[in-house]
C-alpha cells in the first residue's frame, strides 16, 4: 500500500502499483442508495433465473 513516509516519492508508489495518483488524495465514495437497490435486484432476478 501506499506509505507517506516512505523514501520512495508518492508517484513512485503509484507508478510501482499501477494506481492513479489522483486516487491518492480523494477518499472513496460508497455506492448509493439507488445503486444498491439496483444491484439487489439483478441478484434477486440472478438467483431466480441463472441461466
């Protein structure tokens, strides 16, 4: 993982990774309500008919 205190610069570790350095600074965001309830849907109809 990325490590501030490393010897190695932040777009070194980001480099090294394959990870943006934007990605860095912004904390992720969750999914949304909407979102989730779309997802459990395609699971509901998944479960129902898997094939």
């Amino acid at each position: 993982m990325i490590d501030r205190g490393c010897e190695l610069s932040l777009s070194r570790q980001c480099a090294l990774l394959g990870v943006s350095r934007s990605s860095q600074y912004c904390p992720p965001s969750g999914e949304s309500a909407q979102n989730l309830a779309l997802m459990r849907q395609l699971d509901e109809l998944h479960l129902a008919h898997p094939f």
